[in-house]
C-alpha cells in the first residue's frame, strides 16, 4: 500500500520515480541480471559510450557544482568508475592511441561534462601539452549543434529538418501526449491543493512544474520539500508522464526517433566490426537526452506491444521506464567481448550457448544494468554473438530508413557520422 508521503522511506526511492530528473541510478527493472563484470572466460577489449548531461540551473546551460548530486561530482565520479572497471584498456600493451579522441556537442554543460569524465578517467592534466615526459593524454571534440551538419552530427535532432517543422508528429508530439495524460491526475492534486488553500487555483502546468522542482532542488541542493508536497501515488503518475514525454518526443513512440537514433548506432556498429587493433579501443560521446532516447529506439531495445497509453498509467511492469533510462549523467555502454574457446558454458541470463575460438560477442550496459536485445541474447551474459548484432544493425538501418529522405534534408547534406574514429 502506498504512504501518502512522496519522500524517501525504507521501501520507496523517489529517484526512480523522478523520470530522469534525478540524479544518475542503477537500472534494476528489465535488465538480465546485475552482474556487469565481464562473463567468466571474456574479457572486453572495445567500450563505447554515450553519455548525456541534463542539468537544471538559472542559465539552463550550466552543470551544478552543489550539494551530493552535483553534476560536476556525478561526472568525475562516472570517470573513475570506469576508469576502476577498464584499466586493462588504457594499460595493457599494445598501448591505446594516444591523445584518446572524446567527443561532446556543443552545449556548455555536455562540455563540462566530457571534461569532468574525463579528469575522472585520465586524470587532471589530461589536456595538458606543457608536461614534460608526454603529450596531451586526451583530446575532447565539440561537434557543432548547427542544422548544416546533417547526418554527421552527435544532435540529430537539430539536423533532422522535418523532425523540427512537423509540429504535430514531430518535436512537439512528446508535449502533445504529456498533456494529454498530466489531465488524467492534475485536476485530482488541484483540487486537493485548493481544498486546502482556498481561494488558490492552480494549474496544470504550475503542478508539474512543482513535481519537477523535487528532483532539480534534489540535484542542486540535496533535498527538496517539493518531494513531501505530492504523495506516492501523484509520483508514479508523474513518473510516467515522463516516459510518455520521452517516448513521443523522440524515443519510439515517434516516427522520427529510430532514424536519428541510427546514425551513432551505425557508426558504432562499424567500429565493433573492425575492432580494437585496428579501430581503437575507447570511445566516449556526450550529448543531451533527448539524443540517448533516439538510440534506444534505433536499436529496438525496450519494444512495446502496444504504444503508450495517454489516457491511464501503463503497468508498471512496462519496460519504458525513465527514470532508470535517463537519468541525470546517465549512460549506454557497448561492450565488445571477447571469449576463449569453449564447447558449453552455461552464464547468467545467457542460456546456454557454444563458442568458437576467438568469438565475439556486444552486451549492452545502460546505467551498470546489463539489458539483453530481446531475439539476440544468447551470449556470455545475456550478449549478442557479433555477426548478430551486426545483422540486427543492418536491417534496423533499413527498416528505419535513410536519414537524409526522412529528414528531408538536400541530397548533398552529409549522409553519416564521419567523426567517431581514433
């Protein structure tokens, strides 16, 4: 039974219900299991990431520097996570390429982001040429959120010319479908919150913008007493809204998610490929948001039978959830994998499954919650044998169509990324 309180107890955390305004979380709900080592007998030899800074502040464009959940904190900690889990990449001959290429958009906090990740995982003069036994350690890339970028973009969705003009099924059909479900359950808290202020009307917006207040005040200064304001039940509502707004304004809920989410799918897909001697074996992209959803949908990773309703809460059973999926600084890892020979093994969430010498396998890691694709998961630790993968790429790449006919772009506009190399 719910407590008509919103705040933390013993057996409710209101950050997974904050629909991605809260500070970064584990993914516990529909992932195979939450073992994120490498299976027994793999080693992961490529990693490439995608991950994203949404930060509320006064100027919208800032990372916050405050309190325990401060962008700047989560940033630099995400680095020495990773740096902790793929030391042997950085350490074992033959030695990276060096400097490391990471890219972000251009967007003041993606950029500060990067450069936190970064001093986590490198170091702090990890940009530094003036040291006097090595070069720079890393160089960072700002990509252009401009128009002109086409399909070579990390911001599809500012290149993408009929995502931006189409204004019902487009950009906007996310807040279309929000405001569709908020009047399911606002008009109850209003008419609550008057009940107990009269002569106070509030609206549908004011609400929202309340609940939303809980996790940005949360990620600015710890606590907020906007939490205790709404009680459970009015959180799994707005959690949920929040899937619904994600889900239509870019995810798979609107036709132009999977297109825009294929350009850095592809792109990855043919660095798995070619692999680690040859490709490089670290790869770190920051964006925003609304740039990590489409990706997600490209891939097909969290289908849905039905699309989401607007009109009551989905189950929670749904596998669209969020809060666990976008988290503030969250992240999506493609791990490449490989395993020595073996004629049976048996691994967590991978079934049973046979192994060549040499193999290759991706698994796929969305806030250190190991997510196995629904028809290819029979690898070491619910992964994907490579060639699968690259097959699923492909005919995804096709089912979603050419970036440049559906975005509506000129002929000669860039077609793909061409930047994400070492």
């Amino acid at each position: 039974m719910l407590s008509p309180n919103g705040a933390t107890t013993a057996d409710w955390n209101i950050f997974y219900h904050l629909g991605g305004n809260g500070p970064w979380i584990r993914k516990v709900d529909a992932v195979a299991h939450g073992d994120i080592d490498a299976p027994k007998g793999c080693k992961v030899d490529q990693v490439h990431m995608a991950s994203f800074a949404s930060e509320p502040s006064a100027h919208h464009d800032q990372l916050t520097t405050t309190g325990p959940y401060a962008g700047t904190l989560s940033a630099f900690a995400a680095g020495t996570k990773l740096r902790t889990r793929y030391l042997s990449l950085l350490t074992i001959p033959p030695l990276p390429h060096f400097p490391l290429n990471l890219w972000a958009s251009d967007c003041t906090r993606v950029i500060e982001t990067a450069r936190y990740f970064a001093t986590g995982f490198l170091g702090l003069d990890w940009d530094s040429s003036s040291l006097k036994t090595t070069a720079a350690t890393a160089q960072l890339h700002i990509v252009p959120e401009t128009p002109d970028r086409g399909g070579d973009t990390l911001t599809p969705g500012d290149t993408c010319l009929k995502y931006r003009q189409d204004m019902q099924t487009g950009h906007d059909y996310g807040l279309i479908q929000l405001s569709k479900f908020r009047s399911t359950y606002l008009p109850a808290i209003a008419a609550r919150f008057q009940a107990q202020n009269p002569g106070i009307r509030f609206t549908d917006g004011e609400l929202y913008s309340m609940q939303e207040m809980c996790g940005f005040e949360i990620l600015v200064r710890g606590s907020s007493p906007w939490c205790d304001v709404f009680t459970q039940e009015d959180w799994l509502n707005f959690e949920y809204a929040r899937d619904v707004i994600h889900n239509y304004r870019a995810g798979p809920g609107n036709r132009f998610g999977p297109v825009m989410g294929s350009l850095w799918l592809n792109a990855t897909a043919e660095l798995l490929k070619t692999g680690p001697e040859a490709a490089g074996r670290l790869f770190f992209s920051f964006v925003h948001d609304g740039d990590i959803i489409p990706l997600l949908a490209a891939l097909d990773l969290f289908p849905t039978v039905e699309p989401l309703p607007v009109t009551h809460r989905a189950p929670s059973s749904r596998a669209w959830r969020s809060s666990q999926i976008v988290p503030m600084n969250g992240r999506i890892i493609f791990e490449r994998l490989t395993c020595k020979p073996s004629s049976r093994n048996t691994s967590k969430g991978g079934g049973v499954h046979h192994q060549a010498a040499g193999e290759h396998f991706i698994r796929i890691n969305i806030n250190d919650g190991i997510v196995g694709l629904q028809i290819c998961a029979s690898g070491p630790g619910s992964s994907c044998p490579l060639e699968d993968f690259l097959t699923l790429v492909r005919r995804r790449v096709e089912e979603v169509g050419d970036f440049r006919t559906v975005c509506g772009l000129e002929a000669g506009a860039p077609a793909k990324i061409m930047f994400l190399h070492q």
